[in-house]
C-alpha cells in the first residue's frame, strides 16, 4: 500500500548546515534501498518533508527521523494513502526556499512533481505545501522547547499508594502517563496504559486470547485500570482509559460495565458515557 506522511519539523540551531547535506546524501541511500522517495523543504528554521513509499517502509523511517536529534517539535500532519508517488523522482534532496523568489517558489517546488495532474488541482498535500511555502499560519506555529530545556518542579503532592489487593491477583497492570499542556505548562491528565504483569505492552496481553476474547479482556482489564487509579489517589486528576475498536459494540452491557466501575472506585464520570443504551 502507498503511503505518504507530510511532517513539519524545528532545525536545532547547533547543527551546521553542512551536516544536513551530509545527512541528505546517507538517508537517500536507505531511502532508495526501501522505495521511499519524496522531498524535503527547508526554510532555515523548519523542515516540511513528504516521504512515500511502501506503508512499513515509510513509517519505519518516520519513526527514526522523529528520534533525530538535529531537530525537535515534530509535527506530523497528514498521513495518508495514494495510488501513485507526487514526488517519485525527486529524492530526499534539501529544497532550501530563501534560494528562491517567494513569488516562484510554490511552482518550482511543484515542477519536481512527477505527477502533475494530482498537485494541480485540489490535492491535501498541495494545501499543506502552499501553506509552509508561502509562510502562511506561520504566527500560530507553537514552538515548544527542546526536551533539554524542560525543568520539571514537583508540586510537593506526594502521592501515596493506597490498598492495592485487588491487582495483586489480577492478570494486567497499567502504566499511568502524563499528558502535558506545554501552554499551560502542567499535567492536564493521566493515561492509563494497559501492560501484562511483567510489564509489556497490550500486544503482548492480548496474545493470549483468541479473537472473541480480546474484547471481554479488554473491557474487565479496565477495572484493574479503576482500581489503580482509586490507590494511587488521584484526587481531581483526569483520567483516560483506551479500548480496543469494537469492545463497546462485541460485549454487552460494556457501557454499563465501566459506569459501575468507575462508581465502585470512587472515581467521577466527567464526560464520557451514559446508561442509555448505544449512546456513548
């Protein structure tokens, strides 16, 4: 399946230039080994890139960009998929667009496009380059600071572990991550990240149900996940559980379930379920 990702990227300004060249040259290799081609545009504070190729090609070398340290605030967006390549020829060459007169630059951006038809007309991809190209938005970009510039400054909450009896027998755990609001700068919720008792991940727990299972699973592992939650004492925290696609549909009275679970666990039902059947 092709695929295609567009993401926008902020250049570290410790990196020189010359190293992105050098790093151009090495990622064309791998690309062109994988059948990824695309391009990328530099206007020398972001990258704004579109890579496509094979779907596990193309997200394989997302995934190690997003871990690049020449550059950070990685935004992706848009993911997709296409019946041919925009770009099949072009490489992973560095477009600087300061080189270039901003009244042309959209269209030479363009003539490297082996597909014309589909970037002349109303195609998602073109609106994400016309934007970047002509610096449109650009006032309403945050930029959120490196990760090594981040100080974080305890609250003096402790929290304390309460009665944990009921997940000591249980056949799951949960892992417990901070969503943070870099405006706001503070934790504005909890995530509840299923994991077996050893700690892997859900796909290591699921592994062991067959297809009917896994929704029943899914939806009983969550009382483990209000358990814990009620231990550790959350107080006015928000709280965020996942489920699998489908579980509130395969399993009766699912809604329900997690109602009473919630109740059950001294934990507050802000926003997401009702008793009516069907409505979520």
């Amino acid at each position: 399946m092709l695929t295609t990702i567009i993401y926008r990227s902020h250049f570290c300004d410790n990196v020189p230039y010359k190293a992105l060249e050098e790093m151009v040259t090495a990622a064309n290799d791998k690309n062109s080994q994988a059948g990824v081609t695309g391009i990328l545009l530099f206007n020398g504070t972001h990258f704004f890139q579109l890579l496509e190729g094979p779907q596990e090609s193309v997200t394989t070398i997302y995934r190690h960009i997003c871990e690049d340290e020449r550059h950070y605030n990685v935004v992706e967006l848009l993911r997709d998929y296409s019946p041919s390549r925009r770009f099949g020829k072009s490489g992973m060459e560095i477009f600087d667009l300061r080189e270039h007169d901003r009244d042309e630059v959209l269209q030479v951006v363009l003539d490297k496009g082996t597909s014309k038809y589909q970037l002349i007309y109303d195609d998602r991809a073109l609106q994400f380059f016309r934007t970047f190209v002509e610096a449109r938005e650009k006032e309403n970009y945050f930029e959120i600071p490196a990760d090594d510039s981040w100080d974080f400054v305890s609250d003096g909450n402790v929290v304390q572990l309460q009665d944990l009896s009921l997940t000591s027998t249980a056949d799951c755990s949960f892992a417990f991550q901070p969503t943070i609001d870099p405006l706001a700068q503070e934790v504005v919720s909890l995530e509840a990240l299923l994991r077996t008792v050893q700690g892997e991940g859900p796909q290591a727990y699921f592994a062991s149900f067959s297809a009917d299972e896994v929704y029943r699973a899914d939806i009983q592992s969550k009382k483990v996940a209000f358990a814990m939650a009620a231990a550790l004492n959350l107080g006015e925290q928000t709280l965020t559980v996942n489920l699998q696609p489908m579980t509130l549909v395969k399993v009766p009275g699912a809604v329900n379930f997690l109602l009473s679970e919630i109740e059950a666990n001294g934990l507050v039902n802000r926003h997401g379920f009702n008793r009516h059947p069907g409505v979520i």
